[in-house]
C-alpha cells in the first residue's frame, strides 16, 4: 500500500502524468491506453536521430544517453509521474534516460511500467527497481514489467524475432492498461 492509499487518496484522484518512449510502438500504445485508464496527461519523447537494434544495444552495454526531444516538463505541476518504456538488455531504454537526468532529485512519486518481448523465458528484469532508485534519486512506487511473450501462444515457444515483430493493438492495450493501473491504485 502507498503512503497515498493511506491517506485515502488513490493514483485516480492524482495529477498524474505519463511520459512515455516506445522504438516499435507498442509501450506508446500502452501509454495512451493507460493515460485514457487513469484519466492522465502525456509527454512523449523521440529521438534525434533514427534508432536502430544495433545503437539499442551500444547504448544499453555502454551506459549511453542519446539526444532527444522531450516536452518542457515542471514535475511540480504532478502528484504522480509513470514512465512507460521498453527494457533493453535488463535496463530502461536508453532515450528514457535524458528524461531521467533532468528529473534527478525532483520527484519521488513516481512509478515505472514497461512492455518488452520477454522471450527466452525471461520473467522480470529485477534490477529495474535498483536503476531506477540510481538514476532518479528515490524509489519507485511501483515497477511493473509486461512481457509481450505472455500475449503470444506458448508453442511454438515465443522467440526474440516474434516479439520484436508483435504489435500492440486496442483490445491488448486496453486489457494490459486496466492490469497495470489496477497495481498503480
């Protein structure tokens, strides 16, 4: 339970914002599902440059920021932030991180929702809470982390290519959007 549900006011009650990140389109398809759930307001970064898998990796083994374009945001102006992003190689994509830099220290009530391929068998990323607390400065107050893996057929058993081809579409964005809002409440 949060210190906000104690005191009787649940996410739904918050000035709550999302920013939101997505290379394939399926963590913006969940970001607008979830901003409709929770009635939030949005902020949506890209990138400078044309992304491929291969700077995806660079950045993730070497600790990369890459130059984006993110809306002016005053954190003050929110009760609650919720990143939605994709996890590369265990860590948050690497365009959140420009975001993450500049709210260092300036907000504490924030929590992190991602959707990313999960194959492999691959059940969580549990460092995310940790590289969360590292760059921002404070826990999140909650870390929930999607796997497209788990939309797809067990057999054959989902591969790297097949989640990477998968696509986010309505009523899996609105299904997924209720699960991670009702953990945010």
């Amino acid at each position: 339970m949060t210190e906000n549900r104690k005191r009787g006011v649940t996410l739904i009650d918050m000035k709550t914002l999302i920013i939101s990140y997505s290379l394939t389109g399926n963590n913006e398809s969940l970001a607008a599902a979830l901003a409709g759930e929770l009635g939030a307001e949005r902020a949506v970064i890209t990138e400078a440059k044309k992304r491929t898998m291969t700077t995806s990796l660079l950045d993730a083994i070497f600790g990369r920021i890459p130059k984006v374009r993110m809306p002016e945001i005053d954190a003050a102006d929110f009760e609650q932030i919720v990143f939605v992003a994709p996890v590369w190689a265990g860590m948050v994509a690497s365009p959140l991180r420009a975001c993450f830099r500049d709210f260092r220290n300036k907000i504490v009530n924030y929590s992190f929702v991602s959707l990313s391929g999960g194959a492999g068998g691959k059940e969580s990323n549990p460092k995310l809470g940790e590289e969360l607390e590292k760059r921002l400065g404070s826990k999140p107050k909650a870390v929930i982390d999607l796997h497209i893996s788990d939309l797809l057929p067990k057999e054959p058993a989902p591969t790297p290519q097949i989640t990477m081809a998968f696509r986010l579409e309505g009523k899996e964005a609105a299904k997924l959007a209720k699960e991670a809002a009702a953990q945010l409440r």
